[in-house]
C-alpha cells in the first residue's frame, strides 16, 4: 500500500513582500505610541533614570544589607537627578523670561536697528519684517511663554515619573535574579539587556562630563563679555548638551539675543564665534568618539533619532532619543541572527557576520 505524499510546502515569501510586511507593522507600532506618547514618554523616562542609578545598589548588595535598602537608595537618586534637571531648566526658563521684560525696550530698538538695516542692503518688507521679528520682545515673550507650557506639561507628567521610578525600582531588585532563577536558557537574552543597560549609563555618563566642561567654558566666556546672567545660560548649555547635535544651538539663541541688545553686532558675533568654537572642538571632534565607543551608533542614525522621537513622544524624544533608538535596535535586531548587515549600518562595529562554513575536502577516488 502506498503512503500518499506529504503536501508541498507553502511557499516562502520574497524579500520585498517580508519587508513590506515589516515596515507596515513598524508604521502600526509607531501609531500606537504616538497616540499614547503622555504615556509612553514618562514611562520611557523613569526606565532610563532607574537604569541609570541601578549601579548603586551593587554596595548594599555586597554589604548583605537588606534588598529594600538598595532599592531606596535607587529611588531617592533617581528622584534627585529628575528633580535637579527640572530645577535647572525652570530656573533657565523663568530667567529668560524675566531678563526679555527688563530689556523690552532694547529689543524693540535692536528689532527696529535690524529691520532698517535688512532694508538698506535690499531685501523686501516681508523679508525684512520676518527677520526682524524674531527679535521682537512679544515674540521671545511667546516663546518663554510657550517654554513655560512645555515645562508645565513635562511637570504635569512628572507625578507618573515618580510613581514609575518607585515600582521599576523595586522590579529591579528581582530581576536581577533572573539569571540565577533561569540558568543558561535566558543567557543570550540577559546579555543583551546588560548591554543595553551599561550602553546607556556610558552614554549618558559622556553627556554629563562634556556638558559640564561645556557649560564651565560657556559661562566664564560670556561673564568675561559682560552678557546678562551668565550663571543661566551655563546651565543651559549644560542641560541642551544632553539633546544630540542641535543642543548647542538651542543653547545658543538666548544668550546670543541679549548679547546683541546688550553689545549689538559685536558681542553677538563673539558669543556666537565661542559657542561655535567650543561645541566643534568637543562636541564634534572629541565628543563624538566616546558617544560612538559608548552606544556604538552612526552619526547619521543619531542626529535622526532626535527628529523622529521627538516627533513621536514630543519634546521628552529629544532627550531620550539615544536610548529609545538602542532599545529599538536590541529588540528587533540584536535577536534576528540575520539582522549582521542592518546592525552593522546602524553602527555597530560589534556586528560581524558569522564565518562562512569551510568547504569540506575534495574526496579521493580510489
């Protein structure tokens, strides 16, 4: 009797039809969190803070102190740091705003000097009145105005941050046993969340040391031109430092407005000349070294991520971008064993293809 046959097999489907598919369940995700970005950027938040004070539970932990001790220590350093980085940026914000109503009256004469002299040398009214404008004091009122409620909603979100920081904290302690628990069948996996975790603790590390070394340099060099509180724009500097690429300039504009009220042409173009200076010598030719040795990621795929993220879960994308763009990568890639080439353009130097199988011996015929 014979054994009917077994059915063909389905056929695969092409290369084009599965990235088609993967882009279409990429665009569907993405959705999601953008419908959901008020949740899903503090929640996004209080991962990266938690992450980054992990390390200090290590010396309660070789201590034999109770669990719950190194978790409080976990929860009352993460709390400071979100706590001194909202004190920083309301404290630049509130500063500006002040310092554009006591120098009203000087801006509107630097925005007149400026639109007469835009129209000496040709442009148009239209053109001139859009340049000009941006020197106007109820345009820099607008946006401290609308810093302000940027700062209010980031504020408004901050109650689920700290609510996040407490649970993740104490989850924390307890998965750090699912090595032990899981044995060598989660091996692969927790590796990759190792190095995720220690990828973001050096890249914020990297950030913190230059935007400090940036924000020394920043405030002595606008103290010695005599720009209005040089003390503000420092912590500015500082606190922008941690948006990759664009930081500087969003840093730049404020001190670099009072510096021309204050100084007109001559200290604007020195404060916009030392800024330049500063943040090409180490944020482009130093910094970027050690951000790459950090996370290992192109310069390209950086400077995007804070455009995309930002559009996705708003002005807290910027900040989280690095971050938000490894995880992506060690969730979709790192597990792909076919995911070498992408990983590798991403700017992965670790991603190297698998050795090609050695071609066995030709056979000897007897």
């Amino acid at each position: 009797m014979t054994r009917a046959a077994p059915p063909p097999a389905a056929p695969a489907l092409s290369p084009s039809m599965r990235t088609l598919l993967t882009l279409a369940a990429a665009v569907v995700v993405l959705a999601g969190v953008y419908f959901a970005r008020e949740l899903v950027g503090p929640l996004a938040l209080a991962i990266v803070l938690v992450v980054i004070c992990e390390p200090v539970r290590r010396p309660f932990e070789r201590r034999g102190w109770p669990r719950w001790t190194g978790t409080t220590a976990v929860i009352v350093l993460a709390y400071l740091v979100l706590v001194v980085m909202g004190a920083l940026l309301w404290l630049a914000g509130t500063q500006f705003a002040k310092l554009v109503g006591e120098f009203a009256d000087d801006l509107q004469d630097s925005a007149q000097g400026v639109l007469s002299w835009l129209t000496s040398v040709g442009l148009d009214d239209q053109a001139a009145d859009a340049a000009a404008s941006v020197l106007d004091p109820q345009t820099l009122l607008g946006l401290a105005s609308s810093l302000g409620g940027a700062l209010l909603g980031i504020a408004t979100a901050l109650f689920f941050v700290f609510a996040y920081i407490i649970f993740m904290a104490a989850d924390a302690g307890r998965y750090r046993d699912a090595g032990r628990v899981f044995g060598p069948s989660k091996k692969p996996v927790l590796t990759r969340i190792r190095h995720l975790n220690s990828g973001v603790r050096r890249y914020y590390v990297v950030n913190a040391s230059f935007g400090a070394i940036v924000a020394i340099i920043d405030g002595f060099a606008l103290l010695w031109l005599g720009v209005p509180a040089p003390l503000v724009w420092a912590i500015l500097a500082f606190v922008t430092n941690f948006v990759p690429n664009i930081g500087f300039i969003l840093g730049l504009i404020p001190p670099a407005v009072l510096a021309f009220v204050v100084g007109g042409w001559p200290m604007l173009l020195a404060v916009i000349a030392i800024y330049c200076v500063v943040n090409v010598v180490l944020q482009v030719l130093v910094q970027p070294k050690f951000v790459s040795d950090a996370v290992d990621l192109s310069l390209t795929l950086s400077f995007f991520s804070v455009i995309f993220w930002t559009f996705v879960i708003g002005p807290l994308g910027a900040i989280l971008s690095i971050p938000l763009t490894l995880f992506v990568r060690t969730l979709v890639l790192e597990g792909d064993p076919n995911g070498h080439w992408l990983r590798w353009l991403s700017g992965d130097r670790t991603a190297v293809p698998p050795p090609d199988p050695s071609p066995s011996p030709p056979r000897r015929r007897p």
